[in-house]
C-alpha cells in the first residue's frame, strides 16, 4: 500500500471534485489539481484516481469538537460542503488516512490506477516526475 500512501501525498492540495462507483467496489475519484495536471503533457486540469476492490471508503467531517459527522456512502458524499481536499495521508492499521481541509478520508482498497482527463493511463512514476518538475520550479522562484 506505500505507493498509495504516496500518490494522495503527491496530490497534495487536490480537490475531490467528483466521485462515483463505476462498478461495485470500484471507485472513481476526479482530482481537480490544475498546477499538478498541467506539468503533463496536453495541459490538464485534473487527475483521475480508480480505486480497485474499494471496500471502505468513508468521511468524517469535523464541525466541532461535539459536531462530527460520518459519511459512509458515495451518495453522501456529493454535494459535501465544503468539497473534499487532499492535504496528507498516512497508513493506519490496515487503512489509509487522508486528511482533508474538515475531516479526515478513509479508505481501503487493492490498488490504484492513475488516469489523465483524455483516458490515457498515468503511472506513479509520471506523476511523481511531474511533482518533483513543479516543486523544484516553485522552489526556484524569487517572491516579488
């Protein structure tokens, strides 16, 4: 599961602007990661992450320290407001721990397959090479 870890990690400030069940236990989630997809090539604004064999998938949103609410269905996840984020993950007993702008992302699941907005498969390592590319270039750049 370490490069799953890695893939939220490298999408690191992505919006979860869509997710739906393609077939059961599969998931699909549009990442909308505009500085991310446009590194490559054909200028992208989202990256699209399929969740194989899915069997959790769920949020817990934090209100307060005495409004927590639980969603454990695709259905209940659309429409959330705010909308989902990626902001880190880690790996806990079995599962992996996204943390989002208001909650926290479980998941579990076999594998991840990364694809671009027009089909075409993306492997980690393109999309490692891409953070790595824009990261360094940001790093580079004198602040005004």
């Amino acid at each position: 599961m370490k490069q799953d870890y890695q893939i939220w990690n490298i999408l690191h400030d992505g919006a979860l602007v869509r997710l739906w069940e393609l077939a059961p236990k599969n998931i699909v989630i549009q990442v909308e990661i505009e500085y991310l997809a446009n590194k490559l090539n054909g200028h992208y604004n989202s990256i699209f992450v399929s969740l194989k064999n899915c069997t959790l998938f769920e949020f817990e949103q934090h209100w307060s320290k005495d409004d927590i609410r639980h969603y454990s269905t695709i259905q209940e996840l659309e429409g959330i407001t705010p909308g989902l984020m990626v902001l880190s993950c880690c790996e806990k007993e079995g599962h992996l721990e996204i943390d989002d702008i208001s909650g926290v992302i479980r998941t579990k699941y076999d594998s991840a397959e990364l694809t671009l907005e027009n089909g075409n498969a993306l492997t980690f390592e393109e999309l490692d090479a891409a953070a790595k590319e824009y990261w360094d270039d940001f790093g580079k750049r004198k602040n005004t």
